[in-house]
C-alpha cells in the first residue's frame, strides 16, 4: 500500500493536505480468509478472491458486499443472457409501474367519489332546509337535475 500526497517537487513541503491517494496492490493481500479483521480486509480480500467464489462468503452478509457480487454476476453474463435479464427487469419495472398508477388511479377515484357523496350530502341538507336549487347547485356544484333527484 502507499500512501500518497500533494507536495512541492523542489522543497518536498506538503503543498494540499485535503486531498491524497492511496494506492493498494492487491497482488500484495496475503491475509488468509479467517485473518480477516476488519471491513477494509473484507473488500481487499474480496476483491483479490472474487473470481474464484461461487457464493457470497458468510462474512460478507452486508448489502454492500451482496451488491458488489450482483455487479459481478451480470458481468459475467453471456450477451444473450444480459439481454433476457435486462428485459425481466424491464417487465418487473412496467409491472410495478402499472400497480403504481392503478392503486393511485384508485385511490383518486375514491376521493373523488367520497367528495361526491359529500356535496349529496350537504345539498340534501340544504333541500331539507327549504333552499332553493339553484343556490344549493352554486354552492355544491352539483347540477340541479341531480339536487332535484336527491329524495326527502
């Protein structure tokens, strides 16, 4: 591993404190698996065995790992398979995004039907107190074709 910085070539003085690298070689990792301490392990470990695994190791049980190895799973896909995968996706996506407008068109609907109900309501009132029609059709906004149907 090194670790590098930003430094004047001629004075060797740090010249940006904020911003370095670190440069790792993996050919270098030589922990073996159950030597593993920390995260940082894990991913240089990973990363330096991953062609070699054929599941996800217990240790790496994090969503992070689980999308590192998804990432690598599709990579290794056949064109072909790429293409079927990524139309599954894209039917999965339609399908979700119909429930979606379906449930929301639905929901829409009942509110405005619940509204609906609730203008019947306050004109039957309004009819029960001797309003006129057309005042309770202004007020309601329903038509007075359906105030007039509205039954005492």
């Amino acid at each position: 591993m090194h670790d590098i910085c930003l430094c004047n070539r001629d004075s060797g003085d740090i010249f940006y404190d904020k911003l370095g690298y670190i440069f790792v070689e993996l050919g270098k990792f030589d922990k073996a698996e159950d030597r593993l301490e920390s995260d940082l392990d894990k991913w240089f470990y990973v990363l330096r065995n991953m062609s070699k695994m054929d599941k996800i190791p217990v240790y790496c049980r994090k969503s992070i790992f689980e999308k590192l190895f998804k990432i690598a799973e599709y990579s290794n896909l056949t064109k072909e398979e790429k293409t079927m995968y990524d139309q599954s996706l894209k039917y999965k996506w339609d399908n979700e995004n119909v429930m979606e407008y379906a449930v929301s068109t639905a929901k829409a609907e009942g509110l405005a039907e619940g509204e609906h109900k609730k203008a019947q309501d306050i004109a039957f009132k309004m009819k029960t107190n001797g309003l006129p029609v057309d005042l309770i059709a202004e007020i309601t906004g329903l038509s007075a074709v359906e105030i007039e149907q509205l039954s005492l």
